[in-house]
C-alpha cells in the first residue's frame, strides 16, 4: 500500500487532531469481507476460501497512519439457516461485534440479494452509527452498464451514508473505502501500538492457517465437520515447532483428510507451513494429525473447549 498520500509534514501534524475508531465488516457469507479486509491491510490477516463460513471467529485488523488508525472488524457471515450450535455461534459472534462500533461496512454481492442480506439489514436497524454498502464483485458483472441501475435499487433498501463499487478479489477500487472512511473516525488517540496488525495472537493465527488450507482442500460439506486446535506452539532458537490437532465428526471424515497415503494432509501441511513462514518470519516445523470428535459442530461444550465463544486461545 502506498502511505505517501496519508503522510503528514510536521506542521500539519502538530495541528490535525487525530483519529480512532472501529469499523465492522458485516454480510452474508461468502461476499467478500476478509478478503475487503485483507487488502485494506496490505496483509492477510483473516484466512479466505470460496467456501461459506469461512471466517467462524471475530478478528481485529488494525491500520494505522500518522494522522488515523482503523480498527477493522471482520466477522462470521450472518445467515437464516442455523441448525447447529455452531452456526448459532457464526450468527451471534457477528451481531455482537455490531455493539459499539464508529462506523459499518455491510458488504454484498452487485450480481444478487439474498435472503440473508435482508437478515443483515435487520441487524443493522438496531445499531445508531453510519453504514456504508460496499458493493463487491464487480469484475463478476458481464456488462458494466448494469453497475448504476443496480447501485440505485440498492440505495433503496437502507439509508446508506455512501455505496462504494469495488472487487476485493482484484483491488479495484478498494482505496475508495479507506478515503471514504477517514472522516467518519472519530477524535481520539490510538487504542494498538502503531505496528499492530491484530489482537490475535500467532497461536490462533496458525490454527486459521491450518484451516484455511483444509477448507481449500476438502469438498464442499466436509470443512464444515472440521476444525483445528494448536496443541502445542514453542520457539527454540528461531524455529517454531507447532503441532496442530485437526477434529473431524466420523472415522469416514478422518480418512477423507488424511487421503491415500497421507496425501492430501502432506498438501495441507505443505502449504499451511509455508504461509506461516511468510507470517511469522521464522522456520516452521509443523506437525499434524487428525483426530475424531463426534458431534463437535453440535455441542455447546465442546465448542467452548475448541475455543469458540471463548476470544482467543493461549
């Protein structure tokens, strides 16, 4: 990212007041909010896939300028169908981290409205600050001219402070959200040390890692039978030997992830360590295993002892 423009000279920075404040990211799932948040970082900080319900857990990305820092908030997607413990978990994690924000960001998808979008702006009726919509996947739409009959239907569901068109997926456009979102932070000093990148800590982001690389493996109703647990994280001499647990529901689920002959777990761990190193700045030794939990996604208990609904994990 370029922070030239956002740069102050001395002067002006003796006489700008400066600014902090949260901003949440909200949508139904699988529009594009961690990859928005990605970007707008300049790292990846939230882990990705074309997967629904990819993120499962409230996670802060901090930016932070001479004059400003935002404190993005990406969240769950919001949505109807929730049968399991977990799925009630993804919803109530999103909604609580509408409770005090400085401004929100519901992002969706320019080509169609869902059901769940409407759950989303039911949400949002209770909160007092500001919306912006962005309005992603804009590389999707065959014919561009559609992009202004569509931005106009959807000015009239909500009194949006702003509608912003982007592709996170590509980056297009997406400064138009950090320049729209300056103003709306409100006066104050910085809440993270100005080299923050989030509040989680390297153990949790490894898990995610580990995740990510699953869900981007596995079919389409698998990812959402596993979850992964750090058992161990320690340094020595530079070197992070981790070992992760993978939980999967039944035996037959275990067997789909190790794949034949160890095959699709040596990918996983292949490119989960080598994300790691990028993250971390250090070597990896990772080890895996996968081990089985049944009912895990389903049982209040166990989600707690799994670390959801708990904040991060030490």
């Amino acid at each position: 990212m370029d922070n030239e423009e956002n740069s102050l000279t001395p002067s002006e920075a003796d006489t700008t007041p400066f600014r902090c404040g949260y901003i949440a990211i909200v949508g139904r799932p699988n529009v594009g909010k961690s990859t928005l948040m990605n970007h707008l970082l300049g790292q990846k900080v939230s882990i990705t896939s074309r997967k629904p319900q990819t993120t499962r857990h409230r996670i802060l990305g901090i930016l932070s300028r001479d004059a400003w820092q935002m404190i993005f908030v990406d969240t769950p997607g919001i949505h109807h169908n929730a049968p399991r413990a977990i799925n009630r978990y993804l919803n109530q994690t999103a909604t609580t981290a509408l409770s005090g924000v400085d401004h929100t960001l519901m992002v969706v998808d320019v080509r169609h409205w869902e059901r769940d979008d409407d759950l989303v702006l039911q949400r949002l009726q209770n909160e007092k600050c500001a919306v912006t919509l962005i309005v992603n996947k804009i590389d999707k739409l065959e014919d561009r001219d559609e992009l202004l009959p569509r931005l106009k239907a959807l000015g009239q569901r909500y009194p949006f402070a702003a509608m912003i068109p982007i592709s996170a997926l590509r980056e297009e456009d997406c400064h138009h959200v950090e320049q729209a979102l300056v103003a709306s932070l409100p006066e104050g000093e910085a809440i993270f040390p100005p080299d923050s990148l989030t509040d989680r800590s390297e153990r949790f982001l490894a898990a995610e890692i580990v995740r990510e690389k699953l869900m981007r493996s596995l079919g389409m109703e698998l990812p959402y039978a596993v979850t992964v647990e750090i058992e161990t994280f320690t340094e020595e001499e530079g070197v992070y030997h981790i070992n992760a647990l993978i939980w999967v529901e039944r035996e037959s689920q275990k067997r789909i992830v190790i794949g034949k002959g160890g095959a699709v777990l040596k990918t996983v761990g292949s490119a989960a360590r080598k994300d790691m190193q990028r993250l971390f700045g250090a070597k990896i030794y990772l080890r895996l295993w996968v081990k089985v939990k049944e009912g895990w996604s389903d049982s209040e208990r166990m989600l707690q002892s799994l670390g959801y609904g708990g904040g991060d994990r030490d």
